[in-house]
C-alpha cells in the first residue's frame, strides 16, 4: 500500500517536472492552458489588419492519426489534412481530434515568411495558443518558387490526405494566382 502511495506521488512529479521543461522550451508565441488532454490550438495572427483583408491568409493543417491496429513497431499512423481560412481579424481554430497525435501547422501569406510549427498531444495541457508575427520577407518570389510552392504542390497530389475537393481547388487556385503574380 505504502509503494503505491510513493509510485503514485513520483509519476505526479515526474508529470509536473515534465510539463515545466516542455513550457520551457516552447516557443513565445505559444501558450498552453491546463487541463486533461489536447483538444484544441486557437490563436490569432499578428499581422495588420488592412494586410488580412487585402489577401489569402490560410493555414494547411497536417494531422498525424494513431489507427488502433498495433504492430511490433507501434500503432499504424496516418496523415490527414485539412485547409483552414485565418478570419479577417487573424483568429482561427484547428480542432485536436481524439485519434490525433501530433499537428503540424503551415502558415501562408504572400509576401511573409510561412510559419511552420508542431503540436503534439500532451497530458496536462487542454489546449494551445498560437499567436505569431507574420515577418514580411524581401524577395519573397524566391522563397515561394524553391519552398512554398513545392510543398503545397505535394499536398495536392497526395490522394490520401484527406484534402477534399473544394480545398485542392482553392489551393490550386492560388497556386495559379502566385504563378500569374511571379511569371518564371
């Protein structure tokens, strides 16, 4: 009884100390709030006003879902991604699903730096918040011919994402847009 009194009270520090050396080594621009489980990431983009209404700001989503079929390596995983429209006011929300295990966002928007950070489920913390600044970069042409357009690319032509049919559109769409923008 007294040995699990003790083992009880060590997985509590241990959880404790874990939760303070991840808040450590977190990014500024994200928060945590306490509770169970991961069920959300909110935030709102630091960026002018005037900027959000004039262009596309979108975020693509890249979950990372556990299947319940187990192998000797672990649970089977498998990608699931979605596209979501940052508001005119820069808020947006991307829900943690039970199966997720690990979120990836990508933050685009002409002229800026993409953002890209991950989440990972975690014991303790409810939800995350995300506030970045969106950095203008020179040359930004550049940047979307050997990073941005190659990676969005291969969102579209993976059929096993998930990414519905409204979405691949609207990405090829802007694809269009940027390649019209920066003819090479």
């Amino acid at each position: 009884m007294f040995s699990l009194y003790l083992r009880s009270k060590l997985i509590f520090l241990l959880g404790f100390m874990l939760l303070f050396v991840a808040s450590c080594a977190s990014s500024e621009a994200v928060q945590y709030h306490f509770g169970i489980v991961t069920t959300s990431i909110e935030g709102r983009l630091k960026l002018d006003p005037f900027v959000l209404q004039k262009q596309k700001v979108f975020i693509l989503v890249d979950k990372e879902q556990a299947q319940l079929i187990k192998t000797v390596n672990g649970r089977l995983t498998y990608r699931q991604v979605a596209l979501v429209h940052v508001a005119r006011r820069g808020k947006f929300f991307v829900p943690f699903d039970n199966e997720t295990r690990t979120v990836k966002l990508h933050i685009f928007a002409r002229g800026y730096k993409v953002i890209n950070e991950n989440f990972d489920r975690t014991m303790g913390v409810s939800s995350y918040t995300f506030s970045p600044k969106l950095e203008a970069i020179p040359h930004w042409e550049d940047t979307y011919y050997l990073t941005i357009r190659p990676l969005i690319l291969e969102y579209i032509a993976e059929p096993k994402n998930g990414l519905t049919t409204t979405e691949r559109s609207y990405l090829n769409s802007w694809l269009l847009e940027m390649n019209k923008q920066y003819k090479k």
